[in-house]
C-alpha cells in the first residue's frame, strides 16, 4: 500500500482477497502496510490489485516462503514480548534456568538476570527429555513461578510449549511461547500456536536447512500470527568438541532473506560452559539481535543441563563483554537495509 | 520368570512392583514372560523379587533404556499388525503411495501390491509438508478409502498421525499408527501413542542417533504399548547424490541391543527412483524385517514425492528381487539370536 | 569410432587430437573403441572429427567429469589387477589385515584368503595414522612379505601408497596401489599413480560429495591411467552407533554415470566387527562389484584396527553369505546397462 | 625446566632424552623453557629427570597429543612469520586473492592489504582443484610476483604447498607455508614441512574432528618445527545456506587445550561474499587470533573462488569493523590464560 493510503483503500484490498477465496494478511510496517495473500492455489494476476486505490505495487512472491519474505516487508520486524522487543537496536537478553526446578531457584537467578539489565526470562515447565525417564518439568506449577518471577521483576516470560495443552497453559502465564528444536517440524503445533496472539520463540531443528526453518515460521504466520522470532540453537555435525555446531552464518542468512529478528543461544549450542561466553560475543558480533542464555545458581546441581550452564557470576561477565561488542558494532549492525546488500 | 511359572505367580509380581508404588511391564516371550520396571526413581533392590515363587532372575538394567533391550526380554518380538505379523522370519513388504489422493489411484496401487503377495499397505492422509501451501493430505476421507482398501484386498493399513485426533482417526480406521521422522522427539505425541493398543511404526528422525531412537520407542513403551516396529528412512549428511543418506548400519546395531523388528525405507531413504531397488536389496540383505515401499500408479502426477515413486511394474520387480535375496539368507537372518553373536 | 574402424583410422583421430594441442584418451571397449579428449580450454567443434574415417559419432561431454562418463563410455570398465579382474561379472573379493605386521600374520591370514577362493590379498604396509605415536607400518620390508604372499597363494596385492616414495615401492613389489580417503584430494599423488601403469583403488574421502570422487578419479585418468577402482569406506556423520556411515547408494550412484566398477569396504565403513558382514551382505546386494575385508588372526592383538577386524572363521562365514546373495542376483546386477537404466 | 635453570641444565636435560633413545622438543616459554619427549614406545619414569639440576616439574602428559598441549606449555605460543607475529596481543589479518593471477592483478590488491594496516599477504600459486580441468595456479612464477609485494609492501607471504616440490619453492620464495584442509592428514606432507623452519598455516580438514586437527599439528611438530598456526575454514555439514559451516566453537576449544595460535577464515568458511564480513567479526569476537580474507579487485572475473571474495572497499569496511571488536574485548581475549579458565 501506498504510504498516504487511508484505512478505508486498505480494508478494500482485504475485503477483495477475501472475495476470491484467499487469505489476506496486513504487515504493518514504520512506512507503509504490506498486504500478503495466501491461500491461492496458484499464481494471482496483479491487476486484480494494482489499480486499486491505494496500493502502491502487486508483487509477486516466486519463493517457496511469503509471509517470512523481505520482498513482502523489506524493514525489519519488532516483535514485541510481553514489556519489551526483539528486533529493534536494543539487544534482547534472554537468561534464566533450564528447567524450572522449585521457587527458591528460580527467583535466586531471576534476580542476577534483572540485575544484569536483561529484560526476558527464560525457564523450562515442560522438559522435551531423550529418555522418558528423565525429569519431565514442574508443568503448571512451574509456570505459576514464572508469573511470580514477572510480577516480581517486571522480566517478560520465554518457556516452552510441547503440545496444544502446554501451549494453552503458556498463552495463560507466559509472554511468549518457545518452540523446540525437536518440534519445529511439528506442523500441527506450528499450526495451533498460529492461531494464538502470543509471540513465537521458534528454534531451529537439530538439522533443519534454512528453508525448513523459514518455512516452520511461514506455518505460524499463515495461521495469523506474525510475531516470529527465530533462534539458532546448534546443529547436530559429525564434531564432538562441543554439543551440537553453533551454526552462526545462519544469522546474516536469514537478514538476508527475511525481516524476521533472530537470536542466538549459545548454551544449547555449545553445551560447554566455557565456550558459552566467546560464542554469545560471537553471536553478537555476527548481528544477532539478542541472545537466550542458560543460568542456573548452581550448576553441578542442575536437573537438566547443568554442564551448559553459567553461574550469575559468569553470566554478569558475558553480559558486560557482549554489550561491549554491541556498542562498538552499533553503527553497523543496527542498520538492517544496508547490513544486508553489505 | 521361569518357564513354568503359573499365572499366579506373573500376576503377584505384578502386584508386588505396583504396591511399591512402580510401573509393571508384562512382556511374554516364546519361553518365558519377562517384567519390566519402569517409574523408580533409583535402583531397586533385586531382593524384592528374587525369592518370589515363580521368579527365575532379578536383573538391573543399567542402559538408558529398560524395555525396548534385550536384556529385559532375549527374544525377538514379533508384532502383530491386523492380520499379518512383522518381525517374524517373513519378509514384511508395506507397500503404497505417498499420499492418499483419491479412490482409482489407491485401488490402483493397492491392487499390484496385493498381486505382489505383500500384506500391508501404507498411504498418508495427514500429510507433514515443509511447506505450509503444499497438499496436506485428504484427513478422513482419506483414512475411509484406506478402510475399503482393506476390506477389498484383505491388506493391513499402515498410515501416519501427526496429532492426537490423527492418533484417535488413525485408531479407528488403519492397523498401525505411523510416527514420522519428523514428530519422532514429539513425546507428547509419543506417550499418546502409547496409550492406543495399535502397533506403532516409529521413523527415526533426520539427525536421530541410535539411543535417541530406542529411546523414542521406549517413551511409547513405558506407558504401556509394546508393539513397536523401527524404521530407518536415511539420514541428513552432506552428501547430495540422493535426498537422504540410507543409514543401513542401523539395523544390526538394533538387532543387537533390542529385540524390536526394525524395517527399512528406501523411498525415502534416497528419493531417487532408480536406487529404491538397490536399496531395498540391501536393506533385505542387512537383515530388515521388511521393507515399506512408495509405489504410484503414475509417479510424475504424484502430489507428493513422485520423485522416489515406482511404477507397479517396477514396484513388482524389486519384490522378486528382495524376495530371491531373502530366500538366500534365510539360513543366517532368521535366527536373530545368532545373528546378533556373529 | 566404428566397430569396424581399422587401426589406422584410431590412429588418425589420435594424430589430430595432438596436432590441436589437445591430450587424446583412447579407452577401447568390447563393440566399440572411444577416444576422449582433455586439455581443450572450452568446447570444441565437433565438426573436426565426426567426418573422419571411422568416426561413429563426437559427442560433447558437458559434465564436469569427462573421462570417467558413460557418456564416453557406455560400457562397463573391467580393471585387470595382477592376473584377476574387477568388474566384470565375478564378484572381486580383496582380504586381508589392516596392517603388515610380520611375515607369521600375514601367511596366516593369506592362507584362509586362498582357502576362501578370493583372488586379492591387502594389507599395508604405510599406514596413515592420526597420531603421529601410533605404528606408521613396516614399509619396504612389508611390501617384500606382500610379494612373497603373491608368489605363495597366486593372490593379487593391493595395498597403500602414501607419497611418490610409496608409490614407486608398490609398482615394484605390488598389483593395485591404493590410495586412501585421507589422500583422495591430494592432487600431486592423484597426478603421480595417473603417470604409473598399475590400478589404482581410489577410497571415497571422509566428506567426499560423489562429484569429487568422480573428479580425483578423473585427475587419474587425465594423466593416461584408466585402470581405476572406486571404494566406498564410509562417511563422517553424527551417527556414532557405527565408526563411519557407509553410504551404500553411492554405488547405484556411481554406475548411473560411469562406467568404472566400485567395491565396498565395510570394514572401514562400520568399525564394528559385528556389521562388516551384514554390511558385506548389502555391498553386493546393491550391486557393488566387490568388497574389501579386514581379517586378522587374532583380532585382539592387531596393530591397527582391531576391532573392525574378522577372525578367519568369520571371514569364511561372510564369503559363503556374500556368494549366495551374488548368485541370486546374478541375473539382475550383472547386467550393467540394464541396471542403470531401471 | 626452572625459570632460572643456566643453558648447561637445559642441555644436559637434552643429552639425557638422546641418551635414552628419544626425541627431545626445546619449546622456550616467556618464564621458563618446557621440553618435550616423543619416540617414547610407553611411559618413562619421571624419577629419569626430576632430580636433575635445573628441572622443575616432570609431567606426564596422558592426551595423545603433547607437543601442542597447554600441559606442556602452559603460555600462548607467539609464532614469527616473516618480519610479523601471529599470537600475541595484536590481531593478524592476512589477505589477498584466491590465486595468483597475475602481477597486476595482485599489485592492486596488494596495495588496499597494505593500506589497510594489515601484515600479511596470502594468495595461492598452487591451487589444489577439484577438477583436474580447472586452472591450476601459475606455479613458480606466482611465487615470484609474491616474493616481489613483499619487497614492496613489506608484507609477509603466506601461501600453500601441495607437496614437498612445492614445499621447497615456498620455503624460498614465501614467509609461511599454507597445508590446505585436503592435505590436513596427508601425513606424508606433514612431516616434511615439519623439516622445515618455515612456520606452517595448518587448515583444518572439511570433516576433522579437534582431536585430529591437533593430532596433524602434532605430526608437524614432533620433527620439530614447532611453529605451527592453526586454522578453522569451515566443516562440511548438511546445511546449504553457506558453502561450508564455519565452526567458531573449535576457538575456545583449541585455546583450552593448546598453547598454538588460531585464526578464521570466513571466506573459504561461508564461500559468500556478504557474510564474510559479519563472520570475520564472529570469529574475532570468539577470541581467534586473526583472519585469512579473500580480496580481489575485480571477483566477478576471478580464476578461483570469485563468489567469496571481497572487493578492496568491502574488505577496508571489514578491517575497521574487525579492529572495532578487537579493541572493545582487548581486556578479555588477549588474556588467554583466563580466557581458557572462564
């Protein structure tokens, strides 16, 4: 849509998707609105729309993704999460436990996590676990403790979803709802968080392309629900020095391509407490807009993934050593257009 | 339990293991029943159980996993699935399209692979597509063709759920649930499975290692349904010559460790036309309990993965082929036992 | 050129080639010889030949591989290796230890080689060892054992060259020289063995894509050398339930496009003692036209590889399993041209 | 050896390890001077030496490795190359095109290197290809042009060796001696650089593990150059958005357990002109030592690798983005003895 385009030129665009069949979808953007259609089984002639009043341009979008797509929406998308945003220059720290454990935890490190100027919280209830014998999370009890932390520190809340019962509990506490790595191909759960309002946290699977995952986002915007942040957590490779292989082009890639914000998480992709820190500075470096970050008051102790996880002190170390980074990158990495025809 | 041990007996253990507040497996074999524990949250001491009546041996399990191993239960198992069985010394052919599309083209197929001697069919009405905009599969309608499949041609259907109204439809209509690769970490889907009493078909995953698949199965067993079946369906390398990497290697490295019939995919597993036969020879050749097998009666109209299609003459080819190789080992690969001591 | 080409007209096209400057390849076959031509800076008009005498045909080859294609070649390549042969209908079987330890070892397993009716013996005699520390192989004095062991069983020997040095002592003493993954894309060696007159086996390197295996094939060739086998040992992956992932449909892979013959070593290709013969099983099953075996007589004690190593009562076990499978099939994989065409 | 050990201890320590029949490695240290033994078929007894004038501690060093590990040399090696350093506090950039062209060619990028600050001058005169088709390097000649910017610029010429003839020039002509990542396990070559005493850039293998990228250092080392630089340059992964996935964990994982020196490269690690530079800057965020960066002044007409290569102005906007990261970590990353203990 044209810039100067009122209310009424975009609704009559909506209106006339919506007569032929399809599934219009409105991306408001800082200077104009971009309209998606979906739903058309086949190519859609631009003369339907072109001459309508209003509407600056009828593109067509010849790439398997359209509504992740930068041909769409070229600026950048700000997702905003609970009191705060992903996408924006800021740089979003998202810290805390893996799984929620019990209250006194919980909020020992939610309160090193506010200290350090972060604004997101993060903390598992519901534990995808390889054995079937392995703590399976607090479930919602958990999250009840994840509110308290929000009420208490004023942290905007990232826990994760398995299924639609989880994904309803966390639409009731939480302020965005994570996707896991094992499940970004769990298309009918792609499809039922689509239709809530709450933010998308999506990780990338252990060996999804870059189009899977583009194409895992596309699923939940299809559905309506356009506040998708990307996350590149690690990819299983046949290298044994760490977890899984942090794999960092990914972000420029996606900038590239998409104006969907992504963040990085260098505890899963590592799993190496000592390598956590040299690559969240990488991540940030790399463009990142924000990291999620493992912390747990007393690693050795941990439920789940303690050897991944950094103790407050550590954590405050990388804090200050990654804003360094941010700082000195500012000129270049908070401006989206041009960091991506480098 | 011993050989001779009374029913009586089997039902005070079972008594015994659930008053100290733990899950019983009941798990009969050709000679003797073996009791899984699961639900302990440490090790139990085996004098609890040894001086039972009726008790023949105590044994800790100490991998990972407790019921899918050969510890637990030294037998093969076989699995009933409708009216045929996989896992015993038959050769199991599954055999069909990749999508239900519509009543001629599954009797088509299902026709050439009643003739081919096979006994099971497989087709999918949920389809997990990469992309959101791709065909997603018939639903019901779909699963009531399969039904009528059966019913004609006497063949047992085999056909994938992504979520639980897929499990409940999948239940009414097929003989076994099918787990893709993709939902095969979903373990809220798997402990749903777990509790139908159809037999399961379990895909690895694209980057799964081989715990992470027995653990899978034993998400699924642990709530009380023993009747799974493995497939290995390729995995993701760097290598481009085929649409996967057939990891064949899998199937003895199975049929050391778990008395669990595994099957192999070669459709999938290269998504390449002219390497299914191959492949599939192979797979037979490794000591597969059997094959699942995409067959179209026109493979370049297929909605879905025409691509890795045979035609039914080629389709019929490959069972003489694999049939010939199996003949040739039958010495070797039916005696599982053996073969595990090579 | 035309079945009925005399010499002279061979000789002509020859003459030509080399009168542009260009390096002629002539690769005679059972109907028909082709003359390929390398050297050339880009395409060549086809115009030059195709109205000599005896010029069937001038065929462009737009792959980036030329003297390896079918397209030069539509005939099967058999490879005379000492007084036997790779590729043609016989199923080639090369046995024998990792490593050339002592003359007692090596007798001793090159009797049950004999014994098995296998016609290639391997061993080594340089070893390329991760570990600087670890036995490098007896060199000169191994390869004198080799010769000895030829003159004894009439077994053709194929064994390892590491550098120029190596290369010149196995033309001297042995009948195939080897050329291992690590050094498939070591180009000097690659241009060395193309100047030699003996085969070549060329292992697949660790990542190897099928296009670079084609490729160090063709650096062989393009130096005069057309007598090359392929080997598939396996490629590095996640999957740690087997030391390598042996990637079986390379071999329908490499048949769809070159006329070379390729064998499998599943030895290397599972590290695992017990999946070298199930693994064994599959190479022929897919239609390799050998394999290549690690046996020792004492496993346990080997220098090198022990635990991939049979015993020579399970190396006897394998072959009779592999010759049956072979013998099903006989009407199927020896039909080269039918079988790329499926 | 004690910080204040005289020369006269030093050596007879030396003598001693001849004595016994094996290696000794003199590695000076900025307090105290290590020395390594190798050649030693299992443990020797420290009792040998701790008692001799002079030594201060006799470790045993259980890795499999010893002459890169931080047990033996507990400080940073700081490696000499040319009239520059590579390890100590300041970042090394080393640039140029892919291969040597021609002189004017490389005078003009040779001049924006200069220019740029940096000390190092990289360009290939041999080019290892895939295809034995492609333009293979100017061979000497190249040399030639690089001995001539380095009289020019005063820039220290790092560029690759194939094999020991190319060795020989490049000892005469360059500064430092590149081992690519297809020659990392050409054992035959290591060793023979390791007779040298020019220092040696070792890439890393596209599918080596940690363990064997130290292990071929080692091989270099143990004949006694033991100026060796390391190098990540991307590993061969599934994923397709870049041409190889650039593993930045392997940084902190070599500077934890080895003294030697590592740099990026992202050129050759994303293959992709626009995320070289946002992984320049990962890969000095992590704590890498410097960059190897692809320059050329025209990319779309390069012989080799045009679609890496940065042009002059994208390579000065990557310098000062590069020098912006390193100076706002200085206080971190140049301490390595912390960073390793995070």
């Amino acid at each position: 849509m044209k810039p100067d385009a009122p209310r009424s030129d975009v609704e009559r665009v909506i209106e006339t998707i919506e007569k032929l069949g399809y599934k219009p979808h409105e991306l408001p953007g800082e200077n104009r609105t971009a309209i998606g259609i979906t739903g058309n089984p086949g190519a859609i002639d631009p003369a339907h729309f072109e001459n309508m009043p209003g509407v600056a341009d009828a593109i067509r979008v010849t790439k398997p993704y359209k509504l992740i797509s930068k041909d769409l929406r070229p600026e950048k998308s700000i997702v905003k999460v609970g009191t705060a945003e992903i996408g924006g220059g800021e740089l979003a720290i998202i810290a805390g436990p893996c799984a929620i454990e019990n209250r006194e935890q919980v909020f020992s490190v939610a309160k090193a996590v506010a200290d350090s100027g972060a604004k997101f919280f993060r903390g598992g209830a519901f534990k995808p676990r390889t054995s079937p014998y392995a703590f399976q999370g607090m479930g919602e009890d958990g999250l009840k403790i994840l509110a308290d932390v929000r009420d208490e520190y004023d942290l905007s809340i990232v826990t994760e979803a398995m299924d639609e019962r989880g994904v309803d509990l966390v639409e009731k506490y939480g302020d965005c709802i994570q996707i896991g790595a094992r499940n970004m191909q769990n298309f009918s759960l792609l499809k039922y968080v689509g239709q809530t309002r709450k933010p998308v946290l999506l990780k990338r699977g252990l060996s999804a392309t870059l189009d899977e995952l583009l194409l895992a986002a596309e699923y939940i915007m299809a559905e309506g629900n356009y506040d998708v942040i990307l996350c590149e957590r690690g990819i299983r490779t046949f290298a044994a020095h760490a977890r899984n292989t942090l794999d960092l082009s990914i972000v420029p890639a996606i900038h590239n391509v998409s104006h969907l914000p992504v963040i990085v998480d260098p505890s899963h992709g590592t799993g190496r407490n000592y390598m956590v820190n040299p690559m969240a500075r990488a991540g940030v470096a790399v463009g990142a807009d924000g990291l999620i970050i493992e912390v747990h008051s007393n690693p050795e102790q941990a439920l789940c993934d303690g050897a991944q996880a950094l103790t407050p002190v550590q954590y405050l170390a990388l804090v200050q050593e990654v804003k360094a980074i941010h700082k000195a990158l500012s000129p270049v990495v908070n401006n989206f257009e041009s960091a991506s025809v480098v």
